[in-house]
C-alpha cells in the first residue's frame, strides 16, 4: 500500500461488530480514511477464533503488513486491562477473556484494543461533533446493539453501558426494545422507532443532563428521518463520522498509544485510562 503519510502520522483502525468488522488506514492529522474501507461479515456465533480469522482477512485485504503502523482494534463489549467482560451480541465466550494478548498473538503485532462506542467517541472529539464541545456529551451508536461514551471537556469516561438502563416494569433493556436491530426485527416505521428513542434520550437526559446528544451507527446517515421527530431539551446531532467513527477511533487511540512520535493534538490528550 503507498501512502504520502508517515507511519508517525497514521494508524490501522478495525471495527468489531455484530454484524460487520470493518477496517482502514487513517491518517491521524486530518482523521480521515488514507484507503477503501473493508469490510466482511462478523462469523455467526462470533467465537474468538472466529473473530481472529476475520481481522486478519481484513489486514490481508488492506494490505497493511507492516507491524510498525501502529493497530487499534474496537469491540462490542467493556474492556479493562485487555479483558473482555460482556458479550452482548458476540459469543458467550468473550466475557473474562484475554482478548488483547488473543488477538497480539494471532496477529503476531502489538495493539490497542477497546470498547467500540468509547473509540467512536474518542473520534467524534478529535475530529467531529464533540470537537471543543464543553461539559458532558453523550455519544450513542444506535445498531445491533446500543453502544454509550460518555466525554466531559473531551475527556472520554471509559466503559459507559448506558444500553443496557432497564426499562421500569418491562423485562427488556433499552437496547434490546431501542436499538436499531429492533426496527428491523419488527419491521418498525421510523415514527414507531422515534417513539422508542423518544423514551430512552428522555431518561438519559433526565438521568444524567447532557450538553450534547450525539447518533452514531450505521442508521445516522438517515438521521433525518428520526432525529428531528424527537423533542428533547439537549441538542442532538449525527456523529460527523457516521459509521467510520468506530475505525477512526481506533486509529486514533492505537497512535497514542503506541511508543512512535504522536502527532500534536493526539488522541492521548482526549481520553482517560482506557483500561
């Protein structure tokens, strides 16, 4: 792959979902995609071997090879000290898993590994719709699942599972009845699906008194089908990045990560201790 970027200035981003794992190089100055995005199906059942076998089919298609690009890898579940401790729409398997050292040594490369929503936030502060935002802002990625980062002054609160609230009386969480995988198991109208996220925004904003609602997933470049049938008090706005923010996120925060020069403004000034 030839690039004008150097290797301090950019990072390989790949996206773990329920669905689909994506992946591309970024350039971490302009937080931009410097290749085609990749994409292939997440295994059915999402077991870890699984799972491995696909990253690398999307580090063979990219043809990034060379270990010294630095690698972040984003997953759908809460991530502490390279430990996976949920599973919500992957196999039961990861919950307590090593999965930083699995995928380091499938890879047989050095990476940084962390939840998918909070790399998306890390995304939308550097480069998109949290960028100078103050006070608290709440990023939710709306797909398979719900993904939740909270950031306060563009610092991001690692770990945030705000999917999961419950629902007062009702056996269902917040995601499982508001997710957007919900308007395609029930074949909801998007003024049926607004109703639903009317509900959940109303008691994250009662709860918590965000500054800024951010709408990230895939579903965010039809943002103006639903977002404007919401009335809330908070502004509410799709994630500039759409449903690259998980990649670019990624990237961002394996550059900072990594033991190579950081551009100024890295992603190492914006988040917390992620593990």
């Amino acid at each position: 792959m030839t690039t004008q970027a150097t290797h301090a200035t950019q990072a390989v981003g790949v996206d773990i979902g329920g669905t689909g794992i994506k992946g591309a190089l970024v350039d971490l100055e302009a937080g931009t995609l410097l290749s085609e995005r990749v994409k292939v199906a997440t295994p059915t059942g999402a077991e870890p071997d699984d799972v491995l076998t696909a990253v690398q089919t999307v580090l063979d298609t990219l043809g990034v090879t060379d270990a010294d690009i630095p690698l972040g890898v984003a997953f759908p579940a809460i991530v502490k000290h390279g430990r996976t401790l949920s599973a919500a729409n992957v196999a039961d398997t990861w919950i307590g898993f090593e999965a930083e050292k699995f995928f380091e040594d499938g890879l047989g490369r050095e990476i940084h590994f962390a939840n998918d929503a909070d790399v998306a936030g890390v995304a939308e502060a550097q480069y998109g719709a949290a960028r100078g935002v103050e006070g608290l802002v709440l990023l939710t990625t709306l797909g398979t699942g719900i993904g939740t980062a909270l950031l306060h002054d563009g610092i991001l609160i690692p770990n945030s599972e705000l999917g999961h609230l419950q629902r007062a009386n009702e056996s269902t969480d917040f995601e499982r009845w508001a997710a957007y995988s919900a308007v395609e198991r029930e074949q909801l109208s998007w003024h049926e699906w607004a109703k639903r996220l009317q509900r959940y925004y109303s008691h994250l904003e009662f709860v918590l008194n965000p500054d800024l609602f951010i709408v990230g997933g895939g579903v965010s470049k039809h943002s103006e089908h639903f977002l404007p049938l919401l009335d809330l008090q908070t502004p509410i706005v799709p994630a500039v990045h759409r449903n690259n923010a998980g990649i670019i996120g990624a990237a961002a925060l394996a550059l900072a990560h990594d033991e190579a020069s950081v551009p100024a403004e890295s992603a190492d000034d914006l988040v917390a201790e992620t593990d």
